[in-house]
C-alpha cells in the first residue's frame, strides 16, 4: 500500500438532495435560481450545499446552456508596452469591473506575433468565451475577420478604417489631437514636430491628421517621426532623430505620454530647457504625465470608462438588444507646465 489517502469524492447533486430531503429536480431549480420554489426548499437546499461541499460543475452547465460566461480582452500589443501602459490596465480594470458585476469572467489574450493570431483565432472558434473586446486592432487584422465570421458579440475599443460592421466606444483623436496642438502654437511655437506611433491602427493616424489640421501651413512632413509603438523607447529614439533633422525644433506633439516622458528625457540630457526652449504635449493623461518634470500637458482620455462601456456593449448584445453603432467619449486638454 502506498499509504497515501485516497482523493475525496466530489459531492455531487444526488448527495445535496439526500441530505436535504427533497427531491433532485428541486434541488436543481434552486441551484439554478428559477421560480415556483418555496422559502423552505430554498434554504434546505443551501443548507445541504453547505454541508457537503457541493460545488457547481461550470463545464457541464456550460453544454447544457451553451454559454462559457467569459469575455474576452484581446491586446493587440507587445508585452513590453502591455506592461508599460497605464491605459491598458485602466481598460482592464474598467472591463473587469462591468463584467464581475454581471457574473462573468474576463479572459485577457494577448497578441504579439502572427502566431498568436492564429492561436487566438482557433481559441475563439472554439467557444470558450461568449464575446470578445478588441483593443488596439490594426488594418487587416484578422481577429476582427473571425470574431464578424463567427458572429461572435464583440466591442472595439477604437475603430480600425476597415472593421467589419462591430460596436465600438472611442474617442475623437483627430478632434483631441487638433486641439492641444492649436493650444501648444498659441504659446508661440513655430517648428513643431511630431513623434508620431500606432500608425497601423485608427488612434496613430487620427492623432496625426489632427497634428497635420492644426498646423496648417506650418506642418513639415519632414519633422514627423515615426515609431510603431507607444512607448517611452519611441520617445527617446524619436526625439534623437527630430533633434537631428532640426535642432531648432521648438515644439513637439508626442503621440502618447510615455513618448512624451522619453522624448523629455532626451531634451533633459542635451541640456534643453522645457518649456523655455521646447514645448512638449502628450496624449492620454496616465500616470506617466505626472511623472514626468516638468508635469506633461496632455489631452485626458477616460480609458477606464472606454473599458466600461466595452465591457457593456458586448453584454447588451449576449441579452439580446440591438447592437448600437459606436459611441465617442469626450476629452479634455489638461495644461501644466511642459508647454
């Protein structure tokens, strides 16, 4: 003998209606919380669960309802700047908290390669989640494709040119994008570049065209530089390059905060001063504004409520209302002292 224990039955539905004295089917609408049960059913039934140990077997509820009662949160990001934007865990958390409410489970996948991709497309067709939010979607992605092939209830957190006919909930960028720029040349600036990201999805080309409105004749394709990611890294290389192409740049437009924070610490080690001989603004209004010195001027976004109203989207889809088209959140420009 091994003199091991031998593992402990799971308790079972069977031994919560011998133990409560009542019939299984009973047992089951109580568990199921249906109507046309009495108070006293009810809670001899809790009673019984308690004290056997009774936990509910999601799986076979699962085939029965046909429902996994999880969400999905897909990230199309690399790792590093998943763990390095405070938006996305703002999104998260907001997501989090719509579908807890509701009694479902979030699943965050995330996407960094064409592997995954496809991974994800599989995991998706196999329906282990009920919906699906898609944060940071590019042109031609093909998650969207196989969440509007699958009918799958879904949200985007922005929306890519060419999305298939899903929800999403955004913001204006162009419109929030137009505005700070306007109010970084009301102090005075006139060579203004810009450290452009994200251009393969909807935020980077939208913060550019309205970086590109806002200027006007003053716009020099030649001062935009371009990185694909919104990160502190972008920051520090773009500023590098902006610098080298014009050493009298006198204004900069970061695409994101954390490309604000880099390109200042660039400006910092060549001895510029900010806001004296460069003006910098960024873009979302995270945590990295305040920690930059000086504090970055900045458009806010409500990256919380953006997962929020995602999370909600997808919900009101799996009860069955009517899918809503998109909604954008509003913005505000916070001034402090970068600019």
């Amino acid at each position: 003998m091994s003199g091991q224990p031998a593992p402990r039955r799971r308790a079972t539905i069977h031994d919560v209606a011998a133990e409560a004295g009542i019939s299984r089917g009973t047992v089951s609408r109580v568990l199921n919380d249906e109507p046309y049960v009495s108070a006293q059913a009810r809670e001899a039934v809790e009673a019984a669960v308690a004290k056997v140990g009774y936990v509910r077997n999601a799986a076979a509820r699962n085939l029965v309802t046909q429902r996994s009662r999880a969400v999905a949160l897909i990230v199309h990001e690399p790792h590093s700047v998943v763990l390095d934007d405070p938006n996305i865990g703002n999104i998260l958390i907001g997501t989090n908290a719509v579908l807890s409410q509701a009694d479902h489970q979030l699943v965050t996948l995330m996407i960094d390669s064409r592997r995954d991709s496809d991974r994800v497309v599989e995991y998706l067709r196999g329906g282990f989640v009920d919906g699906a939010i898609i944060l940071s979607a590019r042109t031609g992605d093909p998650i969207s494709q196989a969440v509007a092939e699958l009918r799958l209830p879904a949200s985007f957190v922005g929306h890519p040119l060419d999305a298939p006919d899903i929800p999403y909930i955004g913001i204006d960028n162009a419109a929030a994008a137009e505005a700070i720029v306007r109010r970084l040349l009301g102090t005075g600036r006139r060579r203004v570049g810009m450290l452009a990201s994200g251009l393969d999805r909807d935020s980077g080309q939208d913060r550019l065209a309205g970086f590109r409105a806002a200027l006007g004749d003053l716009f020099d394709p030649d001062l935009v530089v371009r990185n694909p990611f919104y990160s502190y890294t972008a920051g520090v290389d773009g500023m590098t390059e902006l610098l080298r192409r014009d050493p009298t740049v006198d204004g900069v437009f970061a695409a994101s905060d954390a490309v604000a924070a880099g390109a200042l610490d660039v400006l910092h080690r060549r001895g510029v001063d900010v806001p004296g001989q460069v003006g910098i603004v960024g873009f979302d209004d995270s945590s990295w504004a305040l920690r930059c010195t000086p504090a970055l001027s900045t458009v806010r976004q409500p990256a919380e409520d953006l997962g929020r109203r995602a999370a909600q989207q997808v919900l009101d889809q799996l009860g069955g209302t009517d899918r809503a088209v998109g909604v954008l959140l509003p913005t505000d420009i916070v001034w402090r002292d970068s600019a």
